[in-house]
C-alpha cells in the first residue's frame, strides 16, 4: 500500500448479468483495507494502453446475503456501458490476479442508524450501494422495504440474493423498454409512513422523480438521500490538457478520468465531496476557458456557465485541446 492507493488484486470474478461482473479485489500484501459503511465507494485507478489512465468509483458491497467479505477484501459490481471504455477495459482485462489501485472508502451517500424505517429504491446498477444498506439494516432487524427497478429480471444484479436476504421485503419492477416511465412514486412514498427516509440510486430520470413525488406531497427534503450513477466521460470526450496558472505545471487530461482525478493523481492537492457536480465544493476559477467549457455539473446556473469564469472539474471538460486553470 502507498500513500492514498491502495494496492489489490483480482481475487475471483463472477458473472452475475449479460452486463454485469463481480470482481472482489483483496489487498496486495495481506493487510486489512480500512473499514466502511453502507453507500460507501472507491475510486478504482486503472491505465489502458490506447487513452492512458482512467478513475471510476464503484460502490462496495460489503458480502453476500448475510457474510461478511474478508477484512482484506472489497467487493464491488462493474457493468458494461461502452466497448471503448472504463467499464469495457474493466470486463476486457480484468481477470483473477490482475493488480489494480484503488482509493480509501468514501461515503457520500451513508445509511442513517437512527431510522426507524427506511426505503430503499434501486435501478439497474444502482442496487449496489442499495444491497449493502439492505444487509445492515436486516442485520440490525430494522424496519424498511426495497423497491428495485429495472427492464427484465435477466438484468437485475442480485436480485435472487436480495429475495433471500430481504424475505418478502423486496418488490421487483419490470418495466420494458425504455426503463422506469410507469412507476408511481408519488403512490410509493404515499405508503410510507411519517418516520421514513428514504434511499434512492439508479438513473437520473428516476431519482428526479422521486425527490419531485417528495416535493409534491410535501416532504421535508431530509427525508431523500440519493445517489447518481453514469456520471461519467461521455461518447465524444477527448484528451486535453490542463494548464496550471499559479503552479506551472501541465497535467493532461485523458478522456477516460475527469480533471479532479487527473490532477489528484499528479499531486494536486483540491478539495472534493460528491463528484457529481451537485456540491460545488471542488469548483474552481478559470483564467482561460481556450475553445470553451463543457459544463456538466447542477452547482452553477445557466448564466455562470455562459461566463466560464469558474467550473466544477469533477465533471466538466474542456471543449478545445488547452484550458488554463487558476491554480
């Protein structure tokens, strides 16, 4: 293990969709990885040999059903989203033994133990984070019920280990192609009680309509915790790079990591929290935006993007090959 990373191994590989692996990664030297709690994740650091290095973050699962994993073992669920990708490099060359890197856990996204009922509401890949709450909160003999979304029963990861481990708690909805259009989330959160929070990951589309089905029946907006997936580089990214006004470096940006990652792994120490472009907490100033700003993230408004005065580097890119960065 060095410095922030830590060095693991492909310990098993395990097919649980079309689309879906299971990779538990156990550490290199034997040790215990640190500890971590439902909805936690880690930032995987790979390198492929056409567009150099990636970071994806994958949520931990903890064990199946009921076991617990070893002390030196992560487990997480990688699907497949595109042949020219992170995920695709992953299913490709990822394989028993394979050495890979990875972050300490973080947890943007934690259960609260003081619930007295919770809500679990997963789609398609989001039921990893999901499926660790489910086995703590059936640990601890806790009140909740899980909803999870997705188009066939092919294509639900775990979902016969949730059946088992939730006991008639858990509710499967199929809903063809496109994905999620017919459930009703305003009749789902109707059903629930004043004391329940609930806890939502999948789509965008369908965790924006469970926190409007929750403003509409109005609820307080601490009762929804919620966690986006697919976040990540789009089709059409491309390499550029990042110049560094204050401290003189370049630091290229490849198109499979954003520009936190990039410059986090060349040493430049930034602060970071939800790495969905919702916090705001790594923005920064630009001192010239060169061909423009692909602005992704939900922090600053239409007309802030129009300036290009400041961005949030966790998922905005550079338009051209050159941005200039005020730090």
């Amino acid at each position: 293990m060095q410095g922030a990373l830590f060095d693991v191994v492909v310990d098993t590989v395990r097919e649980l969709t079309p689309r879906v692996r299971e990779y538990r990664l156990r550490s290199a030297d034997g040790r215990t990885l640190p500890p971590y709690s439902p909805g936690a994740h880690i930032e995987l650091h790979a390198r492929t040999e056409v567009h150099g290095p990636m970071v994806r973050h994958y949520s931990l699962i903890g064990g199946s059903r009921l076991e617990d994993d070893a002390p030196n073992v992560y487990r997480i669920a990688v699907q497949r989203e595109d042949r020219q990708r992170g995920s695709a490099h992953i299913h490709q060359n990822f394989v028993v033994g394979t050495p890979v890197r990875i972050s300490r856990a973080k947890n943007g996204f934690p259960l609260d133990f003081r619930d007295r009922r919770s809500l679990l509401i997963a789609g398609g890949i989001g039921v990893t984070p999901i499926y660790s709450m489910a086995r703590s909160l059936v640990r601890r003999k806790r009140d909740f019920h899980m909803v999870y979304c997705g188009r066939t029963p092919e294509q639900l990861a775990y979902s016969a280990d949730l059946e088992a481990l939730c006991e008639g708690r858990v509710a499967f909805h199929y809903s063809g192609d496109p994905p999620l259009e017919n459930v009703d989330m305003v009749a789902l959160l109707e059903r629930e009680p004043q004391e329940a929070r609930v806890y939502v990951c999948g789509p965008p589309s369908m965790i924006n309509a469970v926190h409007a089905a929750a403003e509409s029946l109005g609820w307080a907006e601490g009762r929804i915790r919620s966690e986006r997936f697919g976040v990540g580089p789009a089709a059409g990214d491309r390499p550029f790079d990042v110049h560094l006004r204050r401290d003189g470096r370049v630091v290229p940006v490849g198109r499979d990591i954003s520009i936190l990652d990039a410059l986090s792994s060349a040493g430049v120490d930034l602060f970071s929290d939800c790495r969905r472009g919702e916090c705001g907490l790594c923005a920064v100033n630009v001192a010239d935006a060169g061909d423009g700003i692909d602005h992704r993230d939900s922090y600053f408004s239409a007309d802030e993007h129009q300036e290009n005065k400041s961005m949030c580097i966790c998922v905005s890119r550079a338009r051209g090959e050159r941005l200039i960065l005020d730090l």
